[in-house]
C-alpha cells in the first residue's frame, strides 16, 4: 500500500491494464461498500473438469466504445443490497485496476449497468487507505457523456 493518498474526484477515468480497457468512465460512490462493473452474457461453464466464469466485460455499454470476453477461474458469489432495501446476488471478480496514480487489485460484483451513465461504480473497499475524494472534482468528460446519454447522465448524477 502507497504511504500516501490520491485525491480523486466525483468521476475518474479507470484503466483495466491486463485487458486493455483505458478510460472507462468511473462514478465515484463513497455510500456503496462493494464497487461494481458493467457486465453481460454472464454465465458459469464447465473447462477441462473445472467451473468457470464467462462474461464480457463492458458489453455494449453506450458510454463506452470497447468491451473484452473474460474467462475466469476464481470468483463468488455476494448477496448485495441496494438502498432500497432489495437484494440480490452477484458473481464478484478479482481484476487489476489502474484508478488516478495507482494500480492495485480490487474486487467487482458484475451487474447490467446499461441503463447507468457510468458502466463501473467504485466503492469504499476499493477506496478506503487509498483515495481522499474531493467531490469539487470531475476527471469524466462530462460533455462526450452528455452526448452519448443525455437522459441517464442526469438520472446517474442524482442517485444511485
């Protein structure tokens, strides 16, 4: 662990190095425990005697033009509850991330987030000893967003 913080903002440009996917755009979410991703056509299958998980990661979501198929042999499963109250489960993923100056390995629930204006939200595990976040802060570009997803950029900046 870096012996100092980075100040990051409400909204980060995220690189995922082993899968060659820069600048996805990230929302920052200091109330969600777990940080999530977009995510589809997820599903377990069975490799040489061993269960696997499949999934292509970023998958056609709007804000972002690139997506990759995952095969992944280490994964779980998590119950997560939003602030509503509802519940559900989630495979959850070990993946390496680059967030402002630092590259380290965070976990990530998958979850269809195409009706997000951000395809990954980032949450206090993946934040906490190593981020201060000054919300005054915006490293998204807000307007190539807007353009992509008028509607839902405003419902995202609003609530979670």
């Amino acid at each position: 662990m870096a012996k100092y913080k980075s100040i990051i903002g409400r909204f980060e440009p995220t690189t995922f190095p082993q899968h060659l996917l820069s600048d996805v755009p990230a929302k920052i979410d200091t109330g969600a425990s777990i940080s999530s991703i977009h995510a589809v056509d997820v599903r377990e299958e069975k490799r040489n005697n061993k269960t696997v998980l499949r999934f292509t990661l970023l998958g056609s979501h709007a804000s972002y033009d690139y997506c990759r198929d995952i095969e992944i042999e280490k994964y779980s499963k998590k119950t997560i509850e939003n602030s509503f109250g509802h519940s559900e489960k989630r495979y959850m993923v070990t993946l390496k991330v680059k967030v402002a100056n630092k590259v380290f390995n965070a976990k990530f629930t998958l979850a269809d987030r195409s009706k997000k204006a951000f395809p990954i939200l980032l949450g206090r595990e993946m934040l906490s000893r190593r981020f201060i976040v000054d919300t005054s802060i915006n490293n998204v570009n807000r307007k190539y967003l807007e353009a992509r997803m008028p509607r839902v950029l405003k419902e995202d900046l609003d609530e979670d």
